[in-house]
C-alpha cells in the first residue's frame, strides 16, 4: 500500500514538472528541468532476441538483417498458438483447447532487439559467448531443493510467487528487468529524487531512491533496494537486499544488480544490467537491450478476478491423495 502511495504522488509531482529537450548528438532526448535525462513515458521491452545465444549464432554477437529476418519468420511459424498444435509453445503447455494461451494473450513482439543500429543475437552480452556463465554447487543444490518445493501443495503458501501474484514471472519487474511472455509495458515516472516504474505485469512498484542509502542488510525486499546515481547522462541502479524467496534463476539472498538507464533518443533508453552472485554463478555477467517508447496506456492487471487456479490446483492435489493406496 504504501508503494502504491508513493508511486501516486510521484506521478502527481511529475505532472507538475515541465520538461524540455536538449540535443543529444542529432538526437532529441527530453531533459527535466535539473537537466537530466528524462525517462518519462510508457515503454515496452517486447522482444523475441532470447536471454541466451541460439547455436545457430553461436560466435555472432549481432546479425545481419536478412539473417534476422529469416529468424524473425521461423520464430512466428513454430511458436503460432492458435493453428498449429504441434508448435512449440503448444506441446509445452498441453495445446489449444485445453486451457493454454491462445494468441490473443501473448504479446513477446515480432522482432529481435536492434542496439546501434544492428540486431543482437542475445539479451546477453557479455560474456562474449552470450550464455549465463556455469552455476556453482551451491547454487546446483540449491536448484535441486527449489524443485522439490515446488511439487508441494499442502499450502497456498507453498506455491511460487507469481503463481499466487504477488510478483511477475520471469523477473518482469526485476531487477534485472526481462521481457516476458506479455504484459511487456512499463511506465516510468521520475522526480529529481526519484524514480518510478510500474510493471504492467501483476502491477509491481519499483521506487528507486535517487541518493539515497541503501537499508541495512536485515532489511530484505522481495524486488531488492534500488538505490539510484547519476553517472553523465545514465542512471546508474545499484540493488541490494533482496529476499530468499525471490531466486531470480537460481540466485541466492545476496544477488547484486547494476542497472544502467540511457536514454538515446526521443524514443529509446538502452538499457543494461549487470547480474553478481558469487554464491549462483562463477562471475557476473551482463544483459543489453532497448526499451523502446509505446503509446500506452498501461492497463489494469488483474491477476486473481475470476482465477479459479488456486483452488483447483490443492484441491487436485486433494483428490490425487485419496486415490492413493492406504497404507
């Protein structure tokens, strides 16, 4: 509730606050009237450049635009959920017809990513292979307890959060923030010492404190602290202090992720993330992608009207009990 506070007052005095715009190379970029970038607007990070190199560009950092083409057609042909029931996203949720998305949900964009002018190959961009770097075993074991939990169904309590939508899946909101499924729309409202953004997805807050100081280390957050530093013309996020729950891909209590905000032009901010857990993986690595400007609006979410899953799911698991044999 009082994230919600805040982002409302926030918004308020954004209103408020006039911006202007500066040149930017022969680029507009609006400024706020301190003189910083400013990043107000609605965005989208829709993309369907994967997180991890494909093999077919194994070696290729970026790709020509007749090869992006070619990927951009094959990806269309064998992830279509309404026509085809052995595409891909149908053999992984069960198929049309009995109760998987059909194309009326999914928005994940119809392009890859272009950075400078040139199509990537993956969100990641260093290390150079474009791959998450190996886990460590500590985060082997810890992946292999995370999977048990989630066979359990004694609890609404035990289900994954964005199961019981409390926070996107896929780390919509992050940090890092990734492009998902759909609900790929973020608004961004900024004062000079804060910064807002509100996920489309499950309507997560993100504050970050332009600043500030980050909270002591007993202070755990479910989207971490963002604390915020201007570096020129980019936002520098530094974010600490998130829970054990959160687990982003495996990730442990101590997660640590630099975020880099740049805006471009009038309709771009590149954005850049740095992902350090010594105790998940065995060194940081980074993502890079556009956001790119979007008309909006961003609509209402709402994850749990008329969503009989929660109860269907225990109580499935009710009745798979019952059936069994009696010892």
């Amino acid at each position: 509730m009082l994230s919600r506070i805040a982002a409302i007052v926030l918004f308020a005095a954004a209103l408020a606050a006039p911006a202007s715009a500066q040149l930017h190379g022969s680029k507009a970029v609006p400024r706020t009237p301190d003189g910083h970038p400013d990043f107000q607007g609605v965005w989208t990070n829709a993309t369907i450049t994967p997180l991890e190199r494909p093999a077919q560009f194994a070696g290729k950092a970026t790709v020509t635009d007749a090869e992006a083409r070619a990927y951009e057609t094959k990806d269309q042909e064998v992830n279509t959920l309404d026509s085809d029931v052995g595409s891909n996203f149908n053999r992984a949720t069960g198929g049309p017809g009995v109760g998987a998305y059909n194309n009326l949900f999914v928005d994940r964009g119809s392009e890859l990513a272009r950075v400078d002018g040139v199509k990537r190959a993956s969100l990641i961009v260093d290390p150079p292979d474009g791959k998450i770097p190996p886990l460590t075993e500590a985060a082997r074991q810890r992946g292999a307890t995370m999977i048990r939990s989630f066979t359990r169904y004694d609890s609404v309590k035990d289900r994954p959060l964005s199961e019981r939508c409390i926070i996107g899946f896929g780390s919509t909101s992050g940090p890092p923030m990734l492009p998902v499924l759909y609900n790929n729309n973020y608004q961004f409202v900024q004062t000079r010492d804060a910064l807002m953004i509100l996920v489309e997805m499950v309507h997560d807050i993100r504050i970050i404190r332009i600043n500030g100081t980050h909270a002591p280390s007993n202070v755990r957050l479910l989207l971490g602290d963002s604390i915020g530093r201007w570096e020129g013309d980019t936002l520098v996020v530094d974010t600490t202090n998130f829970t054990d729950r959160t687990r982003f891909r495996g990730s442990s209590q101590n997660l640590h992720v630099t975020e880099r905000f740049r805006r471009i032009d009038s309709g771009t901010i590149l954005y850049r993330a740095t992902v350090e857990d010594s105790q998940t993986y065995a060194r940081p690595w980074t993502l890079e992608y556009p956001f790119v400007a979007t008309a909006g609006p961003v609509f209402e979410y709402a994850c749990h009207e008329g969503n009989y899953a929660m109860p269907d799911i225990l109580g499935g698991a009710r009745k798979l009990e019952s059936e069994e044999p009696k010892q």
